[in-house]
C-alpha cells in the first residue's frame, strides 16, 4: 500500500520530521541533484538575489512593491516569516495557498525520498527553496522573483539561481560559528552569490568587507554598484510615521521620496533597492516609472521591523537578532522617543542561545527605563535567568523585571508605563512573531 497523500500542510510538517535533515549542511550537491530531477524549474525563472548580514527582507519588499506597483508580478522568497509560515513563498504579496503548498510538497516527496538513498535527505530549508521553485515556475509564473537568502550566500540552497542583479544589504558579524569570526570571512561567503557577468549592487560599509566584494566582483567581471560610491542617499526628514529622503546615481536624482519604514538604516536599503531597480530598468527594460517608484516605496510594508502595533500604551516590534541590527535599533529609538515625545523606554527582549547576548544588549539598555527578560516559545531561546544575568553583567543599574512567557512580559511592560511610554519587544525574531500574533489575535 502506498503512502497516503497529504491532506493538510501539517501532514507537510509532520512528514518533514522524518523525510528531511535536521541542522544546517553547507553544499548545494543535494539542491543540484534535485533540480536535475525536476527539470530545472530554476531556469524558467527571473531572480533578484539577495543576501547580506541584515534588511535582506526590507530591501526585498521595496523592490518587490515597486516592481508589483509597474505591473510585474513578482514572487518574493524570504526568511523567517513573522504570522504565518506562508508568508515565505509569496505572489504579489498574497502568501502562497495551503492547497498550492500541500500540491507542491506531494510533488516533492518521491523526489526527497529518492534523494536520500542517493545524495542524503535535503534540510528542511532545502526542501522549501525546491517548493518555492516548483510553485513560482510551474504554477504562479510571476515576471520577476525576489529571492532572499537564508544563510551566508555561498552555500546557500537559493544559490543554484543565475540571477538578473545580486544583492548583498550589508554584512555584519553574525553566524560567526558558521560563517567565520571576521567580517572579511563573512564577507566571503555572501559574495559568493556573485555570478559571471552579473551586475552587483552592495551596502556594504567595512572596508574589509567592501574588498573582498570587489575582489570577488573583479574575478567574474560583474559590475559593482557601492553605496556611498555609485549611488547616494541621504535623509530629509524623519517624522513619527515616516521617513523623507534623497536618492541619486549616475541615472538619475530622486527626491523627498517618502519611506514609511522608521530608521536611518531603512534608507540605506532603500537606496540599495533603489539601485537594483536602475539596473533592471537600464540594462533589461524594465518600465519603471517615477511614480511607480514613489507609490510602491511609500506603499512598502514591513511586519516586525520597527512597527507599531499597539497603542495605550504603544507598542512597538523590531526583530533586532544581532549586534549590527541592535545597534541599528539603538540609533532609530532617540528618534521615535522624540517625534511621539515619549518619555521613556520599556524594553522586552528575548535572545537565542546562539547569538553574540552581550553585544545585542550593550547598545540598547543604556536607552531602557525598565528591562523586561524572557523567553520566546522556541527552542533556541535563552533560558529567562541567564538573559537575566547577562543584563546585570552589561549594565549592573538596569532596573530588570523577570518573565517566564511574552505575555507576562508585556504585562510587566504595561503596569508602570502609562501613555507616554513606548514599549519596545525586540532581541529576537521569534519573540516578535510570538508577540504580533498575540496582540492581533487578542
């Protein structure tokens, strides 16, 4: 008798336990082996691929919006998802059906089952980017698809694409026990998305981290596009819901375009979106008018990622995971706290084990009135006590409050605040998802 068929995508999940890998396997041996099974629906596809340490998923909706609001449908990949886990295949901004994934998933499984008596069972993360393929190729056939990377770029399994325009946002020190313990080392392994011929568009700041981009684009005579370089940008204004700003290249100036994502840091994705749609519109024709740029930045939503949610008191969710996006956050919230003349800070955080805790805090509990620890539902997640104690470590002052679940914490967070408090939930993507979820459903 043969396998039953999934019915649900939690058969999907469920299956997965025991029909993919569990950890991270760098090589893309296993994506090749697969796409040759599948009649390489990568080949049909047209892909902006991005990668980099932070704003790979806010630089991703910026040109997905833009492109959608020209008249492209647009398939967008990304990772992780803030609601619900559809939210990482996506068609013009419409999560991909349960029916779509559960049809994708059985097409799979005697490919996956296969795989393992021959190359080994794909990761999880592999088996989703194949689905993704399938759907976008076979089924949703958008124009373009924005296609986010997951980890590092080199091994990536969304490196098998052969893309338009590569992206790398930034890179930061993040996954130093898997992508290596410099920048120049991580730098390395987002560069290795660079493809022959194909024009690279970089926010990179470091030095180092700029070099080795080069080298790498030097080596397979691709074209570099450098903020601060080849494009500029600069900010006009920073109100209490969005942000003002100039943008220029070679092409063409732009300005008071409007952002309606908060912080300095959300402008330098927007420039580097900004750039790869030039590119896209010089070198392949695509029709992208001013003011589908100016409508599709000003329409850009982005969950999680210094939004409000909730108001009386207000609250606020950034999935901040590492140092550089903590520092980032810590540069935008002076800002917040003075545009919605809060006047002071309530911060409920929660970080993974495996993260780099003391350098996530350092920069954000100097701005804290009240720290608020916990622990997201997740298994990665720091117990409350060493969070807690990590935070006496960094900053022996704060005054700390201890909470076993995010709802407690919010609680806490709420009793003292009042109206002119801005909470802050942030330190890990999960305890953002958690907490949305949560406030949108209660």
């Amino acid at each position: 008798m043969g396998q039953q068929r999934f019915v649900t995508k939690e058969d999907v999940f469920r299956w997965m336990e025991k029909g993919c890998a569990t950890g991270i396997q760098p090589g893309l041996e296993r994506m090749e082996w697969a796409l040759e099974r599948l009649g390489h629906p990568e080949k049909r596809l047209k892909f902006i691929h991005i990668a980099g340490t932070n704003g790979k998923g806010s630089t991703a909706a910026m040109i997905a919006q833009v492109l959608r609001q020209a008249g492209y449908s647009t398939g967008m990949f990304i990772s992780p998802y803030v609601t619900d886990w559809n939210e990482r295949i996506s068609l013009d901004g419409r999560p991909i059906p349960d029916s779509s994934l559960v049809r994708w998933a059985e097409h799979l499984r005697p490919v996956v089952e296969e795989m393992d008596r021959e190359v080994g069972k794909p990761t999880p993360f592999e088996f989703w980017t194949l689905l993704a393929l399938c759907y976008f190729a076979r089924e949703a056939v958008p124009w373009f698809v924005v296609w986010e990377a997951g980890l590092g770029g080199r091994w990536d399994s969304t490196n098998v694409a052969f893309p338009l325009v590569s992206v790398i946002t930034n890179v930061g020190l993040d996954h130093i026990h898997l992508l290596g313990n410099t920048l120049g080392e991580i730098a390395e392994e987002k560069a290795g998305i660079i493809k022959p011929g194909v024009p690279v568009v970089s926010g990179a700041e470091d030095p180092e981290a700029i070099r080795v981009i080069e080298k790498r684009a030097r080596e397979n005579k691709a074209d570099l596009y450098l903020l601060h370089r080849d494009f500029q940008v600069k900010t006009l204004e920073s109100g209490p819901e969005n942000q003002r700003f100039q943008f220029g290249n070679v092409y063409r100036t732009l300005s008071d375009l409007e952002l309606p994502l908060m912080g300095e840091h959300q402008v330098k994705n927007a420039a580097v979106a900004l750039m790869t749609l030039d590119l896209l519109r010089q070198f392949y024709a695509t029709v992208l008018e001013e003011e589908d740029i100016r409508e599709g930045l000003s329409a850009t939503d982005w969950p999680g990622r210094l939004e409000k949610v909730a108001a009386g008191p207000d609250i606020w969710l950034d999935g901040a995971h590492n140092r550089e996006a903590a520092r980032a956050l810590a540069e935008s919230v002076p800002e917040i706290l003075r545009s919605h003349t809060y006047e002071r800070l309530h911060l409920v955080i929660s970080v993974s084990a495996d993260k780099e805790v003391d350098e996530i805090l350092k920069p954000l509990l100097p701005l804290a009135d009240l720290v608020v620890v916990t622990r997201a539902d997740h298994s990665r997640a720091l117990p409350v006590e060493a969070l807690a104690e990590a935070v006496r470590r960094v900053s022996p002052e704060t005054r700390i409050r201890e909470a076993s679940t995010a709802a407690e914490g919010l609680r806490f967070a709420k009793e003292d605040a009042g109206d002119r408090a801005m909470i802050l939930v942030t330190g890990s993507l999960f305890l953002v998802s958690e907490v949305r979820k949560w406030l949108l459903t209660n």
